[in-house]
C-alpha cells in the first residue's frame, strides 16, 4: 500500500528533457524551429507559412524549405456581409524552456477582441488557443480558419470519415457526436499537418471499443448548434480547407473559444538501418529460443510466468529479473505489455482506489468474473478476462491520477527491473503522459523501444476514426508501429501508406492481421513478427542474406524510384546497394500478370544482365529471369526478385 503516493507523482514532467533525436525550441525573427520543420508567424500570431526539410526518402534534411502552405492561415469574422479588420499587438515568443515557446496576441477590431496563445513544443506540435469577445450585441454570419495548403502537401488525407486515401475533389463533413471526429489529416510524403479543433470543454473520449460510452463534448464554437463544420476543395495548384462555425448571435461580453492544435508532420527522420536488424519476437518464449529464432526484442504480454496480470506487472518479479539479465546478457532486449485502460482485480491497491469513487476507475453495469461481482458487487465496468491465469479486469481513467502510478511504476521498472521499453496496446491516455513514460525510460535506458498496436477503430464502436490519426499525437515518442487486427490488407497502396506503414509521420512498423501480405508490407519495408502461429523467418533469411540493412529504401512514391512496372496495379519498391538490389512486387490484381520492369539505370549506379527470384520458403521459388521479358506476377501476390552486378 506504500505505493499509494505514487497517484501525486509529477516525475516525468521536467520541460528541458528532451528526447532523442529531437532537438529544442528555436526562435529567431519570426521562424520558430524544430526538427526538420519551421513556422513562420504572421502578425496575429498564426502561421502565416510551415516549412519541412526532409527529404522525400525520409532519411535526410535538405537546406531548401518545402512549403506546406499557399496562403497564410488567418481567422475571419464576417458581419453584415463585411470581414472583421483587425489591429494587432506586437510580440515575441517567451521561451518557457527547452521544449516549449509561446506567445500571446491582442487582435482588436471594432466589434471585437480576439486574443490568441500559441505554444510549440519541440516535437512539432502548435497549440492554439483562440478567444473571440464581443464588445456589443452583434450578429455574426460566419467565423471560419481557411487553411490553403499547396497540392502537393495535401495529397492524402486521414480523418473526417475517409479511410486513408488520395484527397477527394470535395469533402463536406458535419458534427456528429456518433463519430470520433474533430480535425483531420493532409499530407504528401514528407509533408503534411494534422489539426483538431475544440473548446474549452475538451474531455478525451474513451477509445478502443468504449467511445460510445463517453464520447466527444461537441465543441460550442465550432459546432454552433449543427451550423459549423468543415469543407475541403480541391483546386488546380492547391487544396482549400474551410473550418467553419456558420451564423450565430453574441451578447456584449460573451466569449467563444475556438482553439485549434496542429501537428506538422512527419516528426523525425526514418533509421531504416535500425529498423531491419530490430526483430521481434512476440510472445513468451526462452531467450535462447528468442535468439535461434533471429529475433532481437523479445514482449512479454501478460498473462504469462513472469507478467502474468493485466496492466499490473508487479508479481513473480524474481522470476521477471531472471530472464530480463538473462536475456540483456545475450543482447536481447525485453520490453513488457503495460498501459491503462484495464486493471486487473489481483492489484492490491485495488479497494483503497474504490474509495475515491470514480476517480480511478469507470462506472458501470458490473458483471463479469465471479470475484469482481462478489466484492466490488457494482458501479464498474467489467473488462478482460484471461482465464489461463484466472485473471479479470476493470476499466481504469487514462486522465485520472492513476496516470501518476502508472508512470511512477514505469520508473521503478526501469530502474530495477532494466526493462527497455513498453508494447502498448492502444492507448487511453493523453500526449503529455506518454512525454512523461518516455521522458523517464530514457534516464534509466540506453535505448529505447517502445511499439504501438492497435486494433482498426474505424468502426461503429470507436466512431469511425482512424488509428493513425487517432494516435498521431503520440507518434513523435514511440519507436515504431503495429497495426493490427481488421485492418484492411486488401485495400489499395494509398490506404497502405497512409493507414498502417508510419511512413509520412517518420516512422516503420510490422503487420499483424492475418499474418499481413508479404509483398506488399515490403513496399514499405513491413514484415510480419514471430507472434501466434505466424513465421517471419524464411523473410528474415532472405533480407539477412541481401543484408537489407545496409541498403538505401527507394519506395515506389519516389519520383525518382530506381524500378517502375507498366501496370497500374503492380507496384515495385526497391532496395539498393552498390553491387545488388532487391525488388519487391507487390500486386492488386485479381489475375496474373505479365509486367515488364523500367530500370533506371543511372539511379541503380551499376549494370546488370542477372534477374532472378531466390527461394522463400513457403513463398516461392527460384527463377532465373530475362531482362528483355515480361515477368509474370501472380495475382494478389508479389515476388521479391535480385538484380546482381554483372
């Protein structure tokens, strides 16, 4: 019980800790600058251009800004057909530390204050908030933020119930407190910007199955009782995006909070190095089984030996030491299932965090395992079960002061139980927590890894939101991606790109639902992991003996990808090292094809007359292929071909 004073916990959140491979907050005339990224600020304080410096491989900055905006974002009122002028204050960003800047601005018109607070934080996130008052009476017939972004910042979009995909000519989305929805994401390959707009009254919503049991609180500004919402237009050499509020009336004095938070992506430049010689192993196994297997890291779920309650991993800790030194030992590393949103009833704080009523943990029906209907009886809500391990769980708040705990345990785990990282099964909580988890694994930890699954939330349940654009706040903290059960493997690549391979937000990931498709996930440098009855290994072998590690990715988005196919529905991403280079084809048709390959051999940098197919286990087999010849391509598969210097 002595962990108790864990719940007024604030370690983690020291402002000038940053984490690798971000660097601080810059300010210098009026550019703001991050990693990879700047922001120009107009005189009322929003951005009046955002700049990206990564290149389109996503392994390098460039000198030259890539601009995402055509125009500068502005805040307009309309009144009696006119729109509002405004006068505005000087400023200049204070430096709250090494993390954050911020700045205030007083715009004034005559019918109005409009004061706006802008924050940026070191990993490319810009909080606004927004604060219109009205000095008399007034009708107002629309307050709107158009956003102008070039075309080629916008090419795909996330959000407002589109599944990952090329941005339509039109899109017209209202509230609706059924859908997970409040912002949306456009983007290009390494460039975009995510927002969300809300009010003062932001709850986060509950995810994962439960968000129908505590949706969204509209937002009175923007939703404005069924008149607002948000409309994009596609034009010629850029794309309109029009966030608006409609008509309403405001008393003298009244106040209406419009406040807005981007996210510039991507964040952080990919280790494709790093990526491909990191191999996991997903489930409980001895560490010499993890290590014949090719794996590198090794999680541990729970309901198992040494982790053997949900979200509680404080028993059989002699046992859990054990393989973890083992493990480190022979340079594997051990990261564990912990995070928030279900509890196991063996914790032992679990009647003193009742006491606090619904504090900690969520109302409900009850129900569910015998021992949670006996002694909690009611007013909570029953959650996992696993019967291997008699084990059951209750939902817990991921914005209560169990946050505190949980981060406090995490702290204790890494300082005496060396674990180096976190499997995080979705996530109930909010960015600053997931700042602070990585803030203190990074001061007990050389390394870092922490990985994300999540199941597809673009369902009825979860309100039709993406898990991309769910989770993108948290992205910048996390290694790498794991999604996941139902997403939609057989849709198109734009889907692929968008949705599940991390790629335009600077980060790599693995399949899972179904074991992936081979093919296509190496488009995007995506295997699958040793997990259930699912074996990775015939891939691993094949990228060890090409030694993929030591390649240069060259994705088919690339304008300048060295391996193009005459067909549409036949995709080729390449892998280049001076003397050899491995193409992976993906297809999308539904019958075989025969394609014909388009080398550019001035980006391969070496001649060839050698193209053949190795041998994969349980994929395929060898073949020896003519340049000058079609390659046939089996349908809704791929082949993974070798181009060898002569």
């Amino acid at each position: 019980m002595t962990r108790m004073r864990w719940l007024n916990s604030r370690i983690g959140t020291d402002p000038n800790f940053i984490i690798p491979p971000f660097t601080p907050v810059e300010y210098s005339g009026n550019l703001l600058s991050v990693l990879g990224r700047k922001v120009r600020l107009g005189r009322m304080g929003l951005p009046d251009q955002i700049d990206s410096y990564f290149n389109p491989e996503m392994t390098g900055l460039v000198n030259k800004p890539n601009h995402i905006l055509s125009q500068p974002i502005a805040f307009n009122v309309t009144v009696g057909g006119q729109l509002e002028s405004w006068a505005s204050t000087a400023f200049k960003p204070i430096t709250e530390s090494k993390s954050r800047m911020s700045w205030r601005v007083k715009n004034e018109s005559k019918k109005f204050e409009l004061l706006i607070s802008g924050a940026m934080e070191y990993e490319g996130m810009l909080d606004y908030q927004i604060r219109l008052v009205a000095k008399n009476n007034v009708f107002i017939e629309n307050i709107e933020v158009p956003i102008y972004m070039l075309s080629d910042a916008a090419t795909y979009i996330l959000g407002l119930g589109h599944k990952g995909q090329k941005t339509p000519d039109k899109v017209n989305w209202k509230w609706d407190v059924k859908n997970h929805q409040e912002g949306v994401w456009l983007g290009g390959i390494n460039k975009g910007i995510q927002y969300v707009l809300r009010d003062e009254n932001y709850i986060r919503p509950l995810n994962t199955n439960f968000y129908q049991n505590q949706p969204l609180v509209l937002p009175k500004s923007w939703e404005n009782d069924g008149n607002g919402g948000i409309s994009i237009e596609t034009n010629k050499d850029h794309v309109l995006v029009r966030n608006y509020s409609g008509s309403r009336s405001m008393l003298a004095g009244d106040t209406l909070h419009f406040n807005i938070k981007f996210l510039i992506t991507p964040f952080k430049l990919l280790n494709t190095k790093d990526h491909f010689q990191t191999r996991f192993v997903h489930k409980y196994v001895p560490v010499d089984t993890v290590i014949a297997w090719g794996g590198t890291v090794v999680n541990i779920h729970h309901a198992n030996e040494i982790n053997p309650y949900i979200n509680y991993p404080f028993f059989n800790l002699g046992k859990q030491t054990d393989y973890i030194q083992e493990a480190h030992r022979k340079n594997v590393k051990v990261k564990l299932y912990n995070t928030i949103r279900e509890l196991t009833y063996k914790t032992h704080e679990i009647f003193a965090m009742r006491s606090l009523g619904f504090e900690i943990f969520n109302d409900g029906e009850g129900g569910g395992h015998s021992w949670l209907q006996e002694h909690l009886r009611d007013h909570y809500h029953s959650a996992w079960h696993a019967w291997s391990v008699d084990d059951a769980a209750i939902l817990n708040k991921g914005t209560s002061r169990w946050t505190n705990y949980y981060v406090e345990g995490l702290n204790w785990l890494a300082k005496n139980q060396e674990i180096d990282g976190l499997y995080l099964d979705d996530i109930a909580f909010s960015r600053e927590t997931v700042k602070r988890i990585v803030s203190i694994l990074y001061k007990h930890r050389p390394e870092v890894v922490i990985d994300l699954h999540s199941a597809n939330q673009f369902n009825p349940r979860d309100g039709f939101i993406n898990s991309t654009m769910l989770y993108m706040e948290h992205f910048p903290f996390i290694s790498r991606l794991w999604f996941g059960e139902y997403f939609e493997y057989e849709k198109d690549k734009d889907y692929w790109f968008t949705e599940v391979s991390g790629l335009p937000f600077g980060l790599m990931g693995e399949m899972l639902q179904g074991g992936g498709h081979p093919y296509r996930g190496m488009l995007y440098g995506m295997t699958t992991r040793m997990y259930g009855k699912y074996d990775v290994r015939p891939i691993w072998k094949l990228m060890d003996d090409f030694g993929i590690e030591n390649s240069e990715m060259k994705g088919y988005w690339l304008d300048n990808s060295p391996v193009k196919t005459n067909h549409e529905n036949i995709i080729a991403t390449s892998y280049l090292k001076s003397d050899r280079m491995l193409i992976a084809l993906a297809s999308w048709s539904e019958q075989d094809e025969k394609v014909n390959l388009d080398m550019d051999w001035k980006q391969i940098g070496f001649k060839s007359n050698r193209l053949f197919s190795p041998k994969v286990d349980t994929l395929q087999a060898y073949q020896e292929f003519n340049l000058k010849e079609p390659i046939t391509v089996p349908k809704n598969m791929g082949l993974f071909l070798l181009l060898e210097k002569k």
